[in-house]
C-alpha cells in the first residue's frame, strides 16, 4: 500500500519528501504553493501506483481515492478535530488494516494560535472558533480515552459509541496495563487548583518548561535567573514527572484555563482560571493517569540509552538522534561514527551554551569538537527557542545571546536582523539556524554589505543563502545605515561600528578579512595534527567561531 505525511508547511512537505527518497521510498510532495501542471502529475503518479509515500500539506486528498492507503501520518498537529477527522479517514478505505499517526509537541500548538492570530481575513468570531476548534484537537490528542469514542463524542454521535474500541493506542495500552484510568473531574480538582494557583501567582507570563521546571522544583538556570525557587508555591508537584506536568499545561490550554501568547510562546492564565481557583466555576479538567504508558511486551525503548531523561531533556535527545542521522547520512558512516546515544543524552542533560561547556561531555573531546560542535550548540539552542521557554519581553533585553565566545556587533541592527530571521522562519515553517545562524548575522554587521555581491563576499554566508535571502539582507542594512530621519545617529552609529570592528581586531588581527589559500592550507595542517580551536585561532588570529565555521565550510570533518 502507500502512505500519506501531512506536514504543517511547504517547507515540510519538501523536506519530508526528499527525506523519504533518501531512505530509497519512491515519494513526493504535494502543495499549494506548486504549479497546477506539477501538482497533477503528482496526483497522476499516486493514483498510477507509482509512489509509496506522499508528503503534503491540508491541500492534498480532496477527490483522491486510493483505497490502499495504509498508513497516515500528521507531522504536525492539525488545526481541528474535522481536519484530523476527514484527513486520517483516508487510510484504510479497502477495509484492511491501516494505521494513523499523530505527532504532537508544545512549539506546534503555538505555532498553530500563531497562524490563526496572524491570518488578516477573517473576522474576530471566526479567529475565536478556530482557536475553539483547536482547543478541541489539543484535548483529542492529550486524552487518555478510546479515539474513537472521542472523535464520537465530539461530533455528538454518542449513540454510536463502542465504550473503547480496542484498536487505538490508549484502548490497546490500557487493556495490556500499560495505562490506567484517569481520576475523574472532581478527584482532579484538588491538584488543578493548586496548580493553577502556583501559576497564577508568578509576576509575568512564562514559557511551558519554565512553569513545569517550576511546578516540579526544578531549579533550572532561567528558574534561577528570576529567582523563583524562593517562591512558597515552587516545587507545588514535586511528586510529578516534567512530562506529566508537560501533558497537564496542554490539558490546561485545550480546557480554557491557559491561554498561549502565540507571539512569545508564553502562557498566561485567563478569567475562567480565577472562577476554578475560587470554586465559583467547577474544575473543567481531568489529570493524566500518574502511569506513563510503556511500551508493549518485547518492544525496544527508546530511552534506555538516555538513561533517566526528564520530559524536556527527552525531547532535546530526540532532536540530536535526528541531526546525527542526517550527518551520518551526509559524510557516508554510520550514526555510532558521530557520537554515541549516551554522549547525546549527556549533552541533552547538560544544555551546553558554547564550546567550552561542550567540550567537558564524556564523549566529545577536541576531535569531536571541531568537527561538530557548532551544529550540536546551534541544535541545543534552536531546541531552547522552540520549547516555550521564550523570555517576557519586559526580561528580553537582559538575555543574552548564546553565541559562545563570538563578539557582538550592533545591536540595533543585530536585533533587526533577528526580528527578519524569525519572520522568514515562521514563513517557512523551518528552524531559525535553516535560515542562517547567529554568526551570520554577526558576520553581516561587521561587514555592513551595501550589495548582494558584498554579502557573497562574506565567509560566512553560504551561496544559497545569498540566492535566497541576499536582497532581504542588504535591504536591511541598506535601510539601517540609510535612514534619512536620523542622520547623526546614523553616523554615530557607523563610528560605534568602526570602534566595535577596531576592538574586535586588537584581540583577533585578522577579524572581518577574506581567508587566503595560505591560511586555507595551515589551518588543514593544524586540524590534522589533532591541534585544538583555541590554539588554531590563536596561531591564524582569527575567532574561534570562525575557526570552526571554516572547518565546516571546507568539509573537513572526516579529517
């Protein structure tokens, strides 16, 4: 039979495509944003028998009948019950066996609010019953209860209900004892309030993993920068598990009793939450079972060479697996070549901010370093923008960006580069560094390229990246040093530039200067000979960043 992976954009579409291909299934995507004559002849090959697996987004399925359709999967969460509903009922129409897969993450119901928040053409009820309807699909998926019966139930359709169907995912856990029944609304009560009041009672809204660090008492760098372990109601379900917090704050949003700012990832409690702290409205929620489900008799779990992970630091040592696998896959070895699964559930516990944090993790050393450690940090990072654990934007100022030993150019423009970055990311659905990393940018302001061609100039920035975001770039910085409203501003800010540049060059004499064959040459020497970033970047006078960067660049890796 065939497959269909419904993705949140078209980026994810593309990428999931070419990742099939890469794995030897004959597939392809499908999306709006292809030409009619291309989307058909997709269609054509389906229905010919011609692919195993079609990657799309929601356009896709209308008017296709494959009855040999074995398995749907969700890449991303759905933005309602009816979209999940008509979608996964595609699978199965010959009346086999077939399989539905829903994936489901913190980052992508912000993603969703943020999508309905964003769409200018319909009106304020209809942007309120999209995030209703949305509510609806995160309590879908969070539940404990038979799929079936729910989907029933929410379609009203209660007559036709079996009292668990046996074949999903929560019917077959519970029937093997994998999963026990959740508490009922009333047993839950005790424990909501309470954590609800623990949320209520912090100064600002704050991400999902600071306000589970905080309900377990965690005492989490960001928990300790605000100070909050000194909070009487900190560690409030010390009993509970991240992940079980975790599921509890997505019960929370999909009940009304959490709202999230889809622009910061942050949740904030609303005026039902006050009415079921106080009593005057009853407790719309249910706590997950205090069991996490496990995996059926014989099967292999995954996190045993994670060892005792929390929620979150599972989540990260996921992402790492997924990065080796495309590594491995680009040099040409095998997965172990690269790091081994514990030196990966190491740095998901440790959270390294640079090179210097990354190099004491069993398993790394200098070698390891060079050759990887700019995209583990940039993975580490992008998972810590991802997972809701956004700064209040009262705080942002003060957080500093997690560039290792990398000297920060402007601010100002470096902020409106970033502020760009974000908004080509949210566009594409892809991460931040896909768009380009932080030395980028930094590389940019340092630079200040008045033209594509200089910005091509740039060590730094990638061929494709001039291509694709080359105009974008040197209009805003066109615009920056342009800016005809502020003329002495623009000047001071030029010479705060020159100063900055001037500074950067009395401790790396090189900085900013287009690399030579010459450096090209010794640098491969010095990678050879086991010699470490910091003696190469003393020895070349350049950055240790750009080192690194360099080392990347020239595919250096199985040196």
């Amino acid at each position: 039979g065939t497959a269909l992976v419904y993705t949140g954009s078209r980026r994810n579409a593309e990428d999931v495509a070419e990742a099939m291909r890469a794995l030897g299934w004959r597939a392809a995507h499908y999306h709006a944003g292809m030409s009619g004559p291309d989307r058909t002849a997709v269609q054509e090959k389906f229905q010919a028998g011609a692919l195993d697996v079609i990657a799309a987004t929601n356009a896709f399925g209308m008017g296709i009948d494959r009855p040999d359709i074995r398995l749907v999967v969700h890449q991303s969460l759905p933005e309602s019950v009816e979209a999940y509903y008509q979608e996964v009922g595609r699978a199965g129409r010959d009346g086999e066996p077939a399989t539905g897969l829903l994936l489901i993450a913190d980052p992508d119901i912000a993603w969703r609010f943020k999508m309905i928040a964003s769409d200018e053409f319909v009106s304020a009820e209809q942007q309120l019953r999209r995030r209703e309807m949305l509510r609806a699909m995160v309590g879908y998926a969070e539940t404990s209860a038979c799929r079936h019966d729910s989907i029933l139930e929410y379609f009203e359709d209660e007559a036709e209900e079996l009292g668990g169907c046996s074949q999903c995912d929560n019917c077959v856990a519970a029937a093997e004892g994998r999963l026990s029944a959740e508490p009922g609304e009333a047993d839950s009560a005790g424990v909501v309030r309470e954590a609800l009041s623990a949320i209520r009672s912090l100064p600002f809204a704050a991400g999902a993993g600071a306000i589970a660090s905080y309900l377990i008492g965690h005492g989490s760098a960001q928990i300790r920068r605000y100070d909050w372990q000194a909070r009487p109601q900190f560690g409030v379900l010390k009993d509970r598990r991240e992940d079980w917090v975790r599921r509890l704050l997505r019960r929370f949003v999909a009940s009304g009793v959490l709202a999230i700012d889809p622009e910061h990832q942050t949740l904030h409690v609303t005026r039902r939450t006050v009415d079921v702290i106080n009593g005057a409205k009853p407790n719309p929620v249910r706590l997950p079972p205090q069991d996490r489900p496990t995996l059926r008799a014989g099967a292999r779990d995954p996190r045993s060479d994670s060892g005792t992970l929390d929620g979150d630091a599972a989540t990260l040592f996921e992402r790492l697996k997924a990065w080796r696998r495309l590594r491995a896959d680009a040099d040409g070895v095998p997965a172990y070549v690269i790091c081994h699964d514990a030196t990966l559930a190491a740095i998901a516990e440790a959270r390294p901010s640079s090179g210097d944090e990354l190099m004491p993790v069993n398993g790394m050393g200098p070698a390891k370093l060079q050759r990887y450690g700019v995209q583990i940090l940039a993975e580490v990072r992008a998972h810590t923008a991802e997972s809701g654990e956004g700064v209040p934007p009262h705080l942002a100022a003060e957080q500093p960006e997690p560039n290792g030993d990398t000297e920060v150019g402007d601010g100002s423009l470096y902020d409106q580069l970033r502020a760009w970055r974000r908004r080509r990311s949210t566009r594409e659905g892809v991460k931040l560094w896909e768009v380009c990393s932080n030395d980028v940018l930094l590389a940019v302001i340092n630079v200040l390229p008045r033209t594509v061609d200089a910005l091509r100039a740039i060590d730094d920035v990638t061929a494709q990246q001039a291509d694709r975001y080359g105009t974008e770039i040197v209009a805003a910085v066109n615009a920056y040093l342009d800016d005809a409203a502020a003329p002495e501003a623009a000047r001071d800010t030029k010479s705060d530039h020159e100063r900055r540049i001037a500074e950067l060059r009395t401790k790396h004499p090189r900085a900013c200067e287009p690399w030579t064959d010459e450096e090209d040459a010794r640098l491969v020497q010095l990678v050879a000979a086991g010699t470490d970033v910091k003696e190469i970047a003393t020895a070349l006078e350049r950055q240790r960043t750009a080192i690194s960067s360099r080392i990347e660049k020239l595919r250096m890796a199985s040196v």
